[in-house]
C-alpha cells in the first residue's frame, strides 16, 4: 500500500488527493475573497501528492525530495502565518522571494509539483501506452525541466528508463483504469484553480513566474 512520509498508509491515495483538492476549490469559491487560502489546509492537502512521486520511484526521485523539502517549509511557516498571501507580502517586504529556502520559494517549487502531477495525469488520459517513459518525459518537459539545471535534468531523463509500467502504477496506487481515470479527472479540474490563484498572487506583486 502507498505510503505518506511519516508511515501513514493510504489505500486509495488517488481518491483522497482528488477529495483533498476538491474541498479547497470549493472553498475557494464560497469565499469570495480567495487571497486567504489558508497555508495549513492548503500544506494538508498539498502533503498526499508527495505519494504519487513515490510511486513512480527513482525517476521522479529528485522532485519528490524537493517537493517534500518545500512543503516541510511551508508547514514550518503555518505555524506563524495563516494564509498563502502572508507568506508573500512577507517575502515581498524583505525582499527575498527569491532566496534560497524562502516561503515564496518553497510555495513556487510546491506549486510546480502540483502542476508536474497535473500534467501527469493529462498525459496518461490521453494515451492507453503500458510504457510511461513517453507520459513522464512530456510532464517533465513541459512543467519542470525548464527551471531545472542541465545535471538535474540529465539524471531525470535518465531515470525515465526505470519507471514502473502503467498496469504496475495502478497497482501500486490500488486503482483500475477506469477508476484511475475519473479520479485522475477530478483532481486536474480541482488543482487548476489553485494552480492559478497562486500564479496570480505572484503576478499580482509584479514577481514573473519564469524562475
């Protein structure tokens, strides 16, 4: 069974993921204000996708060690702070969005993790190929490898070779296809608009999203 970080097994971590981020959309759309998602719930959430980069093993490696290490940050930080938009305007008045092991950083690289699973998951809707070699490298391409150094993305492409197989995935992840594929489905159409809130709070404190 896959397991969280701690230990904690979860059966079917895809039917949670999509649950998870479905209750924040929600939330986002009854407030009408969304610029105070709060860190905790959002760091809740955001903590079941780390099972999917275990699940593709030693190609995915290096993200699930980033993404793991960011979000370990940002749970850090919802101790003081109570929503995403605190975190930034504090960077912003420090100046230091961009520094090392900054909140804003570590939202940036965790948002970017969501959106590789995002990508993920479009690529494997939109072939039935046992092989997830070709689902990986496009994902990757498109979301990570581009703010990736040339030795990082060497060594994830070179990984690619050890992926598991699609029947292998869904094994793993206690899922059909069929039900792999409706879950899959919800969790895109809910991380989306989280996706670009966050984008947005970037944007809106003039800090370009190519970094």
């Amino acid at each position: 069974m896959p397991e969280m970080e701690g230990g904690e097994v979860i059966e079917q971590p895809l039917t949670a993921i999509a649950e998870a981020f479905e209750e924040l959309s929600k939330w986002m759309k009854k407030k009408n204000d969304t610029h105070h998602i709060r860190l905790n719930t959002f760091c809740e959430a955001a903590s079941l996708v780390s099972v999917l980069f275990r699940c593709l093993g030693l190609a995915f490696k290096f993200a699930e060690l980033e993404y793991v290490a960011k979000l370990h940050g940002l749970l850090e930080a919802s101790k003081t702070y109570s929503t995403l938009q605190d975190i930034l305007d504090l960077d912003v008045a420090s100046d230091t969005v961009k520094t090392s092991g900054s909140y804003s950083r570590n939202l940036r690289r965790v948002r970017q993790g969501l959106d590789l699973v995002r990508a993920i998951f479009e690529q494997l809707l939109s072939t039935d190929d046992t092989s997830l070699k070709e689902v990986a490298s496009t994902a990757y391409g498109q979301v990570c490898a581009p703010y990736h150094t040339w030795a990082v993305r060497t060594a994830v492409y070179a990984g690619m070779y050890t992926l598991p197989t699609r029947e292998q995935l869904l094994m793993k992840l206690n899922e059909t296809e069929q039900s792999a594929e409706k879950k899959m489905k919800r969790y895109i159409a809910a991380s989306l608009p989280i996706i670009e809130y966050i984008d947005k709070l970037y944007l809106s404190r003039n800090i370009r999203l190519d970094w």
